[in-house]
C-alpha cells in the first residue's frame, strides 16, 4: 500500500451498491464543502476525495489483505482516471 494511504473501511454485509452509494455520498459531502485555511473563512480551498471498492462475494475465499490491496487498486484507478471519483469491482 502507497505511504499516504489517508483511510481504509471494511464493511461487513455491505453489497456493492450499498458501498457505491456511501463512497458517493463522501465525496460530493467533501466536494460541496469550503474548508477554511488557517481559520480564515476569506480563504478556503476546495477538496475532492477517490474511491476505491473492492467487494468479496460469500463464495470468494480472499484474504482480508487481498480484499484491502484490491480496494487500494482501485483507489489508484480513481485518482489516476481524474479524481474525484469512485471506482469499483466485485473480486470474483
């Protein structure tokens, strides 16, 4: 996993929609919001947040590592494809 990797989540018993839609909820949230620099509400900068979803199916044996490189995988195709963005795959 890249050094700056700023946060991981695992859900248990999510569906990949359900995952799409948080990951999309988080990121329009963080894209709407003016965050203040130094406390000064003159100068504010706008953030954007990527995505990545890795979902494992009941069936699919991965590692709790493999499940958390995979989702890095596809934070990397997020940012890489334009950020600010979500980008998901079911492991098969």
């Amino acid at each position: 996993l890249r050094e700056n990797h700023p946060d991981i989540r695992l859900f248990r018993e999510v569906d990949e929609e359900k995952a799409i839609v948080f990951g999309e909820r988080v990121r329009r949230q963080v894209a709407t919001h003016a965050f203040e620099i130094s406390g000064s509400a003159e100068r504010t900068i706008n953030v954007s947040v990527s995505v990545g979803i890795a979902t494992l199916l009941e069936n699919n044996l991965a590692s709790p590592e493999e499940l958390v490189i995979a989702a890095d995988k596809f934070l990397y195709l997020a940012k890489t494809s334009g950020r600010n963005r979500v980008v998901s795959k079911i492991l098969e």
